[in-house]
C-alpha cells in the first residue's frame, strides 16, 4: 500500500502548525488544520517528487514477498496523482511536469510480476460540489463528512458522480489497473445504490479488474474482496475474499516525526496470522515529499521478506465466489442488479 500526494510534501506540518497529538494521519493534516482549499491547492506548485524510483518500489515489494500493490491515485485532498483531462489539480500541475508516476509504477510492477492497484477516494475536499460541514456535532466530522453544496437537492451530486466516473474510466484506460480500491464512501450523501451504478459502470469499463466493499457502503457491500483496516478478522471468512491493511508506523502518508516502526519479526507474525484465516496482509509505506520511501521501511521489508523466505506460510483459501452481493439486511432495500464478476 502506498500513500502518496500533496501531505508528503508537508510531512504532517504545515507553516510551523501541526495538527494534535491524536491526530496521528498525515494525509488528513487538510481536515486537521482546517486548511482553505485554495491554500492547499499552493502546495502543487512546490511539490517535486522527482526521486520516486519505481522500480526501487516494485522491486522491494517482490523482495519482501508481495504479490500486489496499491497506490493513492487520489485522496480525500482530492489532488490527483496522473495527469487527468478533468482537473487541472493534478500531478501535471506540478514542477515534476509531464513525468508519469503512476504510469512507470505499472510498468514496474509488470516487471517484478506486482499486481497493480489504483486507491481512489469519494471524499473530495478539492472538489467545489463538496463542502465542509461546520455545523456538524462531531468536531471529527466537519471535514470527514462533507455536504453536497446544494445540499443535495439540486446537480452537484449527478455532477460530480459525472466527474468521478470519468476519472475511474480514465484511470482503466491508462493503466489497465488489477485492483481498484475504494475509500471515503461513509459520507451520507453516497448511497449503496450509488455504490452498484459506479461498481457496474466499471465493471463494463473492465472484464477483470476487482472491487474492494469500500465501493459501495463497506457494512452494506460486499463486492469482490472485503477491506479491514488496521486490524482484522478473529477467525476465517469461509465465502469471502478478504484484505487487512496496516501501516508500518502511525501514519499512512509520511510524517517526519513518526518513527514508531513495526519491525520485520512483527510484520512476518501478522502476515502469517492473517493468512492463517484466509486474508491478505496490505502493508503501507508512505514516500516523502521527494518520492523516496525512508530507509527503515525498505530495510523491514526486506528483513520480512527473508524470514518469510526462510518460513513459508501456506495461507488458507476462501471458497471462490464470482458474484458480489449486499449483506443481509440491504437486500430488500436496493433494487439495483449488481453486474457479475469474473473468478478471483
């Protein structure tokens, strides 16, 4: 798992402020400081990530065992890692000019024989149909629970369900992606049934790419593969396929002060308990503002990789099941045939 955008230039600090100590995400230092659009959107103009080395990436993922991987194509900034025909907010406004990111890590991965995946979020704190909502109760919830700006009730939602549609396609012509892996839907106005259209949608954009839950409502939606985060499943999930992402320190975007590493032994322990009950370990690293992935990261991966090596885990399989469906209770309550998927 990488997480990789504007933050990582900022390294959880914005002009001598740093959110509180509880506040422990990088990548929502926007929300925490309750930063203007308009004055995070400045930071494109600075951020040079001109030392990503893909194949340093990929290669290192092969290293330490993996078999696929997920990068940030866009996050709850909004702020888009590819050059994208609709949004100026995007990689190509930056002083990296024309450089591909996203496109030299797919062919990276083909390289290394690495799955690629593409992160996508429904939050968008850049995008004008969405707004903050100060009046919300939970202080947490201001920015994590955006409005539509005409409350709903008029073409903001169809207009940006346009926008995000035409990106995820976009995204399916250019890279041809594995895996698309959502995030952000909790926000009230994204519906399951929202969920089924975009899932349906891309499905016909792509035969073979699969959806994590996170597409739809992730207690509602069960779609290709379920998604946990830091943390996962007690026992096996015999009929579903499953993931369990966990970050190698506190933050999945890069904070300079975060040094609380998980070492290798700890990593091997948790790959092996997960594959134990059938899932998938998605283990983060978060590149700094210049594109490089920290010492330490590469250094416990690549110890992981040779304990795993030296300690093969066979991991338990799920029955195979070819077509997502929505958890008991919202059955009846979305009419909307969700469009078959191929085998896993």
């Amino acid at each position: 798992f990488i997480h990789f955008g504007l933050y990582s230039h900022l390294g959880g600090e914005y002009k001598g402020q740093k959110p509180k100590k509880n506040q422990k995400y990088s990548e929502w230092i926007q929300a925490h400081l309750a930063i203007p659009r308009e004055d995070y959107a400045e930071i494109a103009k600075e951020f040079n990530p001109a030392q990503f080395d893909a194949d340093l990436i990929a290669r290192t993922a092969k290293a330490a065992g993996m078999t696929y991987l997920v990068i940030t194509s866009k996050h709850h900034d909004g702020f888009c890692l590819w050059d994208s025909e609709y949004t100026d907010f995007d990689i190509a406004s930056t002083p990296l000019g024309d450089r591909d990111l996203l496109g030299e890590l797919n062919e990276a991965c083909k390289k290394h024989g690495i799955k690629f995946g593409l992160y996508y979020s429904i939050l968008d704190w850049h995008h004008p149909t969405q707004v903050t909502d100060p009046k919300a109760k939970n202080p947490n919830h201001v920015w994590s629970r955006t409005l539509l700006r005409d409350g709903g009730n008029g073409d903001d939602k169809q207009t940006y369900l346009t926008y995000q549609t035409n990106q995820l396609l976009e995204l399916i012509e250019k890279y041809d992606p594995s895996i698309l892996w959502f995030d952000g839907e909790w926000v009230n106005w994204w519906t399951v049934a929202d969920g089924i259209d975009l899932y349906n949608a891309l499905r016909n954009g792509s035969s073979h790419v699969i959806m994590n839950n996170r597409v739809g409502k992730r207690k509602a939606f069960e779609a290709d593969f379920l998604t946990k985060e830091q943390r996962h499943f007690d026992a096996a999930k015999a009929e579903n396929h499953w993931e369990a992402c966990y970050t190698m320190n506190k933050s999945w975007g890069y904070k300079k002060s975060d040094n609380d590493w998980k070492d290798a032994a700890t990593v091997y322990e948790k790959l092996k308990d997960v594959n134990a009950k059938g899932g998938n370990l998605l283990l983060n690293v978060g590149p700094d503002g210049k594109g490089m992935i920290q010492d330490e990261a590469v250094s416990i991966l690549l110890e992981a990789g040779k304990l795993l090596k030296a300690n093969p885990i066979e991991k338990t399989k799920p029955t195979p099941r070819n077509v997502p469906r929505l958890a008991k209770g919202y059955k009846a309550k979305v009419k909307q045939v969700i469009n078959a998927t191929p085998g896993i």
